[in-house]
C-alpha cells in the first residue's frame, strides 16, 4: 500500500513537471498567435514592404513611411568634417529616410549624397575663430576645403575623462551647440519639438514620437540623458535631447541678450558643448527634465538592463536613444527595427502607465536570421546551429514575448537558454556578423 502511494506521488510530480514545463511554452505560442493578428496599425503608419520580403535583411527592402506626427518634430544632425563623409550616409538610408524635416549642421558646408551641411560656425565672431586654437582646422578647411585635412586632424578617436582631447574636430565640436538653438529656429520656426542627435546616435522614433504626444509642447521642455560638470547638469548630446519651441525661444533670446565676448569666453574655457548649453538653459529658466532610461549613453549591448536608478528600471522602459553607434551598428538595429514593426505594431509603445517594454534580449539577437548566435556572457558557443525553421519559430516567438518579460522572465530566460543555447548576463554583447548564406 505505502509502494502504491509512493508510485502515485511521484506519477503526480512528473506530471507538474510537464505542466509547468509545457504551460509557458502555450503560452507563449497562443501569444505569438494573437499578436500576428492582421491590421497592426503601426505598420500601416511605418513600414511597407516591395513584396519581395526582406529575408536578405537588405534595407532597400524595407520602405519607411513617414509618422504624420514627425511633420510637427525639427531633427537636427550634428556633424562635423573629419566624421561625415562616413557617418551621414548611413542616417540618410536609415534613420533620416522617413523624417520629411531634418537638417544637418557641421562645421563645414558641403554636399553629402545630395544632401547639403549647413556651416553652424558661420556666424561666430571673426575675432574668436582667430584668437581660439580650437578653430585652426576650420579656419584651414574654410579657406582650403578638404584637401587641406592631415591625418592628424583625424587624430586619435579614444575617449578620456575630458572627452576626446587629441581629436582636433572634436575640440571644435564644442562651438555648435549654441550656434544650432537659433539657426534651428530659423529652419523650421513652427516646430513644436527640436530633437538633436550627432552622428553616432540612434533613435526610435515611433518610440520618440508616442512619448512626446503625452507631452504639452506649448511648456518648456528640455529633456535627455543627464550628465553633471560642475555645478551645470544638462543633457548628454551624444545620446540626443530634445527641447520644445517655447524652451528653444527663450534660451536662444536669452543668450542673444549675453555680452557676446562672455559667451565664447566661457565657452573656450569649458570642454563639453553640451555643457555650455545646459548652462544656457539653466540660466534661461530652462531645467532638464531627466529621461534615463528611455535616453542610453552607450550602445545596446554595453548597456546594464537590469540598472535602477531614481525608481526606474531599464529594462521596463521603451528605448528612445542608443549612443556610440558605428554605421554597420546603424544598419543592424535599422534592420531589426524594421523586422521588428512589421509584425508588431505596439510593443515599443511608450505609455502613461510604463507597461511596455524594450527587450535587450531579443535586440542582441536580432540578427539570428543572418548571423551566428552569441553569447551574452562575452564568449563564443562551442557550435553555431543552422537556422532551423524550429529555430527561427523560436526566436519569433521569443521576440513576440518580449512585452510581458517582466511577468515571466524566468520562463522568458530559460527559453532562450533551452532553444538558442544563449546565456543570459547583465550585460549583453555583441555578436559576430556571420555572411549571408
């Protein structure tokens, strides 16, 4: 009898093992199910397709379409001589190809795949851009163009605690950001919002735009990843910030109501731009509203995701900014993107109640489809697995999972280490781009 009852108890057992086993799995297939429902709304908006698919995961595939709330949004793209011949393209084909108003301000006017920069310096005083020695380059290309540049004015790219010091185009960089408030006005007056973003930044602006509409763009705003020097915390630059028109106005009217020669001699003095313009908002009225998480200062997968700060964490707020960058990193995340709302149309969505989610997970292995898995603790799996249609079903199936992680990422973890042999760590990294097959 007591044989009887033991062999019961363990039948029992396995049989919740098979249920707490297989009742994810359901669920998560009956989610995916629901979610490929047609009519996604979003996609309708963002992404249309040639018909041809987009299985080689080109971007000429892919046809963004404009977000009608963008035609109310100026965007603003800081660049600078020795990085746009290489770094502007990229946002062309991607990032800026559905934005109808944008403008790209560097320190030298030229064109760039028919796009024309537009000289932000232009309008410094004669006797500063003589007297700083941060302007010899560009006194050199202004009067010479491109062919006075030297393989030192490239310099060396590495970043200290004082920024990028031996990069002579980034000792200028510092001059732009006042310049860009006012000629922005001037490009576009009627905007309601001013989003800057450099070279390197990559935004979501279906994310962007969902986040901004639940703000009064008649207060001010001036909003971005914070950054302290001194006593002036402002907003970082490479990571993007935006501003409203009524903050623009003001801070552009009070420093054209500043002693000029104070301006730019304060300005020669510090050595982050940024920080010379969040002074200039700050002493305008104008106070950073701070937006971590949803603004990154590094790129996705140097990023803790599991970080709390001020009560928020990063792992349940939409995306809006990643930093740092490269183009082949542009086209990546693009790609992703696109994949990524032409079959769902609400998950990066922004809302009041913060109930949508940005999965580091499925953005880092986004590119399964094309490259090798990786895995997230920095080493290499013993195998690469060919990808299977099981494979891909569960990678989809993951990635449609991402909005409820934060109820079963347990499960949501676990099922990534079972199906796709990747190992889970705070900090994600990248992968290695394997070629097309």
């Amino acid at each position: 009898m007591q044989t009887q009852s033991s062999l019961h108890r363990l039948h029992h057992g396995r049989l919740r093992i098979w249920i707490l086993a297989f009742a994810p799995i359901l669920s998560l297939v009956l989610l995916w199910t629901w979610l490929r429902r047609p009519n996604s709304l979003l996609l309708d908006q963002y992404f249309s397709t040639d018909g041809k698919g987009a299985d080689d995961g080109s971007i000429n595939n892919v046809k963004p379409k404009p977000i009608p709330e963008m035609d109310e949004i100026l965007v603003i793209l800081k660049t600078g001589v020795t990085e746009s011949l290489s770094k502007v393209p990229v946002h062309l084909e991607t990032t800026l190809s559905s934005i109808p108003h944008f403008v790209v301000f560097s320190d030298y006017e030229e064109e760039i795949a028919g796009i024309r920069t537009h000289d932000v310096l232009r309008g410094i005083d004669e006797a500063t851009k003589r007297k700083v020695p941060e302007f010899e380059l560009y006194n050199r290309i202004r009067e010479h163009g491109r062919d006075a540049l030297t393989p030192a004015d490239y310099g060396d790219d590495s970043n200290g605690p004082w920024g990028r010091q031996n990069n002579p185009g980034w000792r200028l960089d510092k001059w732009k950001f006042l310049p860009m408030i006012p000629a922005a006005l001037d490009y576009k007056p009627d905007a309601k919002w001013f989003v800057f973003m450099e070279a390197d930044s990559y935004i979501f602006w279906p994310n962007l735009v969902e986040w901004l509409s639940q703000l009064n763009h008649e207060q001010d705003w001036y909003l971005g990843f914070p950054m302290q020097i001194g006593n002036t915390i402002f907003a970082y630059g490479g990571s993007g910030f935006v501003v409203s028109n009524p903050a623009m106005r003001k801070t552009a009217q009070y420093v054209e109501e500043q002693p000029q020669t104070e301006i730019d001699n304060y300005t020669a003095t510090q050595w982050a731009g940024d920080c010379v313009l969040g002074k200039m908002f700050r002493d305008a009225g104008v106070g950073l509203h701070w937006s971590w998480p949803m603004f990154q200062d590094s790129r996705l997968w140097e990023m803790d995701y599991f970080a709390t700060i001020g009560g928020r964490r990063a792992w349940c707020y939409p995306v809006v900014s990643y930093h740092h960058m490269q183009p082949d990193d542009i086209r990546g995340l693009y790609e992703f993107e696109s994949e990524w709302f032409k079959s769902t149309n609400h998950l990066f969505r922004a809302t009041r109640a913060q109930n949508c989610y940005y999965s580091a997970t499925c953005s880092t292995v986004s590119s399964y489809r094309t490259s090798s898995l990786c895995a997230m603790d920095g080493t290499t799996p013993p195998t690469t697995p060919s990808p299977t249609k099981r494979a891909r079903r569960s990678y989809l199936l993951l990635k449609s999972a991402a909005t409820y992680v934060p109820i079963t990422r347990a499960v949501f973890h676990i099922g990534i280490v079972k199906m796709t042999r990747i190992v889970m760590s705070h900090r994600p990294s990248k992968g290695e781009q394997q070629p097309r097959a």
